[in-house]
C-alpha cells in the first residue's frame, strides 16, 4: 500500500491537508491527521529557515506502522508572510523500510518536479485545492512500477561538458569484479553503498563498462548514473554522477575520491572495511545469481533499518544519550560509519546535527572501537 499526503504544516491551526490519495483508493483519517504532525518533527531541528528550502527527510512512522519519505519547501500564500511551508509525504508500510530507501533518488526526482509546479500554479489560502492538473502529476508516483519506468533523464546542463554519458544496460559478472580487485574490494562497496563518487580506470572502455554494470548489483533498482570523463573535472560534486570512467592518464589527477585501476588490478585511495569484508567472504560460492541478490538485499536491508533507527532517536526531544549507546552497542566501526552516511544524506535536516553539533558524540563513538 502506498499513500501521499500533500500538507501546509505552518498555519494557525496546525497542518492543513491539501491532497491525499491512496493505491487502494482511501486514507485511514487517523493517518491522515497524524502524519502531517510526524514530519514536523524535523523542523524543529532546523537552525534557520532557508535550510528547509528543498530539504528531504526520511522518517519513521512507527506508530501508524509505516515509513515515509517527505520534501519540504516553500509556496506561495496570502498571508503576511506570502509564503508557507509545504510537505509532500509518501508513505510505505514498515517493513518496505529497505524498498523505500531503493527508490528515494527516482522518487525525489518526480517529487522535486511536482513541487515547482505547485509554486507556480498555486497560491495557498483556506480552503483551497490543489488545481486537478497537480493532483493528476500524483498518479506517476503513487504506482511505483510507472515511478520507475518514467523517470526523467537528467537534464544536459546536470552533465559537464567533458562528460559523456552512458546510459546502456549492460549485464555485470561478479566474478570479473573479484579477480580484478579482490583484496579491497569491500572498500569500493562501501563507496557505492554510501553513493560516494567512485571513479573507474583502465584503457578499455569495454572493461570499464562491465565493472560499472558489476557494481550495480550493490544498489538494487536504483539506477546509477555513469559517464566517462574525458577532460578532468575538479567539481564531482556538482556532476551527480555515480560512476565515472577514466583513461589512466587521469588517476594522478583524482585525489579525494576511490579509484579502481582495472589494467594494474588494485584500488586506490582505499580505506579498509573490516565489516564490508566479512559481507562479501559471504557472498563467495554462492551457487546462483538469486542466492547472491538475495544475500545483498538482506545485508542492506539490516543498514537501512538502522538509519531508520538512528533518525527516530535524532528527532526526540530531549536526545535520549541511553538509547544512543544503545543503538552503537552491537555495531564495529565500519557498519557504524555507514549507518551515519546514509542517515545523513538521506536526512539533510538532522546532517548538522550528526556531523557538528553532534560531531564530538559521533566521534566519541567510533572512538569507542
């Protein structure tokens, strides 16, 4: 079951719903007054407004059994202010925690785009809908088969010049992968778990394309974004991409980011991953490509619960410090590190938080180990 509620949260008399459609075709009303409540919670972590223009959060709805992804921003109002803010919250059941975190970036995509259209089509006040033209833009995210299949293509002012874009499938070969670069190979997971830019090098285009599609098996449904780079380029950032290839003339030039040199057969700028070994010693033998998703899917599964996890303690008020040693007790540094990663990109409104206002905690954490 999938569910959408587009709500104003700033009023004077608490949120106001503007939309709310179901795949089953109706809203539980106790949902539909709690949820609204559930996402401000985030706000309150908020230092100054502008740091809610676009934000997304991930939030646990543990009490109405449900997760959900919310984008924020502003629109138009007829209040003094002239402006309020908005929330579009997709919910999921509970246990489809691992199937949300799979779609975010196709699903912000679709949200980020149906929000611009919100503020130039429509200016709040009491009692008004949303125009039927927007509430229509809905049905490609509420099914999540059409989510998938009409993504849009990134715009080409989202791709550098010296960038070309692959966007064939091709079929990856888990073992190619291991023999090229076995010994650090957890490292590169890592990378690609936490969507760190990771770049790919070797004088054959077809070898880099093939260790590319190999690694996608570590991001089930989610769909990278790869290119190759001709001229280096010092804002990766800024490019989006995933996955990038580069000729060996251009390895000297990387030096903040992983890189797997094909042709020499080893990993630079690695970190060692002690937990991402033992992931992928279980991965060895498997005897069928099913076996090896599924074992995937499980070890993802177990993170992404645990950012969901780590988000429901941040966004209590006071900070419970009990139930942070808690969560850290049963976790190695690695696992930790990654837990924070994702929580962090996946929630820029509590980021701060983990990363400087928390940051001596977290610290403290993994100096714990």
């Amino acid at each position: 079951m999938t569910e959408i509620i587009v709500t104003v949260l700033d009023t004077p008399i608490g949120p106001v719903a503007l939309y709310s459609e179901s795949d089953t075709g109706s809203i539980d009303e106790q949902l539909l007054k709690k949820a609204p409540f559930r996402s401000n919670l985030s706000l309150s972590l908020m230092e100054e407004d502008s740091s809610l223009e676009n934000a997304d959060a991930v939030l646990p709805f543990s009490e109405m059994n449900k997760t959900g992804y919310c984008y924020y921003f502003y629109i138009p109002s007829k209040n003094q202010r002239g402006r309020n803010i908005c929330a579009i919250i997709y919910l999921l059941p509970i246990e489809q925690n691992f199937e949300l975190y799979k779609i975010i970036p196709i699903l912000k995509t679709h949200i980020a785009a149906i929000a611009k259209k919100i503020i130039k089509e429509y200016t709040f006040e009491q009692n008004k809908s949303l125009p039927k033209s927007i509430q229509e833009s809905f049905q490609d995210i509420l099914h999540r088969k059409q989510l998938i299949e009409k993504l849009p293509e990134p715009s080409i002012s989202q791709i550098h010049a010296s960038i070309q874009r692959l966007s064939e499938e091709l079929t990856g070969n888990w073992d190619y992968l291991i023999k090229k670069i076995d010994r650090n190979l957890e490292s590169v997971i890592f990378d690609v778990i936490i969507e760190q830019p990771l770049f790919i090098a070797s004088n054959s285009s077809v070898l880099v394309k093939l260790a590319m599609a190999s690694l996608e098996y570590f991001t089930p449904k989610k769909k990278l974004l790869k290119g190759f780079m001709e001229d280096y380029v010092e804002n990766i950032d800024n490019l989006e991409l995933d996955l990038i290839g580069i000729n060996k003339k251009m390895v000297s030039k990387v030096k903040h980011y992983t890189i797997i040199d094909l042709d020499k057969e080893n990993v630079i700028n690695y970190t060692n991953r002690n937990h991402f070994k033992e992931f992928l010693k279980s991965l060895r033998g498997l005897k069928s490509l099913k076996e090896f998703e599924l074992q995937i899917k499980h070890f993802l599964d177990q993170l992404y619960s645990k950012a969901t996890e780590l988000v429901d303690i941040f966004n209590q008020t006071p900070l419970d410090n009990d139930k942070i040693k808690d969560f850290q007790k049963n976790l190695d540094k690695d696992e930790l590190e990654a837990i924070i990663e994702i929580t962090a990109k996946r929630n820029p409104l509590i980021s701060t938080m983990l990363k400087e206002s928390m940051g001596k905690k977290v610290s403290s954490w993994l100096g714990d180990f």
